[in-house]
C-alpha cells in the first residue's frame, strides 16, 4: 500500500450548539450543579431547565479560534458557589478542549438560583 506524500488540507467548522450541548452535559456531571436555568423573557425569572434542553442554559462564542462559554446554572443548597463554579470551569474547560481541539479562552458561570436537593 502506498503512503499519502502529502496531508490532506480543509476545514473542521464546528457549529456552536455541538459545544454548548457537549458543555452543558459536562456541567451537569459536576457536584452542586442541580441544573441550567433560562430566562423567561415573559416576566424575567429563571427556571430550571430540564435534561433535554441544558443547551438553552450555555451560549458558546467562538473568535479566532478560541472558546468562551457562558453558563446559567442552577446549584444545591449548602453548597461552596465558589468551589462548585471552579470545578465547572475546570472540567468543562478540559473536556472541551480535547473534544473540539481548540483552547477554552473563558467560562462565565452565572448562578441563577438555588435548590434544595431531596
């Protein structure tokens, strides 16, 4: 068998919701993170979205080939926000990048509220 000389050149194009999608289900593997609230735009609240929309929850932007992910979530009550928000960002920001291959330049963690888990 012959061997390709030269390395095939083109373009990966990687649609934002895949990543929010990936993302959101990283979020929700993190300890205190109950769930991903979105607004409603009717009268300004957030509520809790469920396991099949989490990606209403993370928008993702992406410039010059670098990440940034913005997320809305819901945590447990009596919980470190500080320490649940750091370990969102770590883990999402590693399994992020080895699944796109591109740097996460930043995580915003917005905290929407908070719930009292059974």
């Amino acid at each position: 068998m012959s061997e390709m000389k030269d390395k095939v050149q083109g373009d990966v194009r990687i649609n934002p919701d895949v990543i929010a999608q990936y993302a959101g289900m990283r979020a929700m593997e993190c300890i205190g993170v109950v769930g991903m609230g979105a607004v409603s735009m009717k009268d300004g609240f957030y509520r809790i979205l469920k396991s099949d929309r989490l990606m209403k929850g993370v928008s993702v932007s992406m410039k010059n080939k670098r990440i940034t992910i913005d997320f809305h979530v819901i945590v447990a009550y009596g919980v470190s926000i500080q320490a649940v928000t750091d370990n969102l960002a770590e883990n999402v920001a590693y399994h992020v990048e080895h699944f796109t291959g591109l740097p996460v330049e930043k995580i915003n963690v917005y905290v929407e509220g908070v719930r009292v888990i059974d």
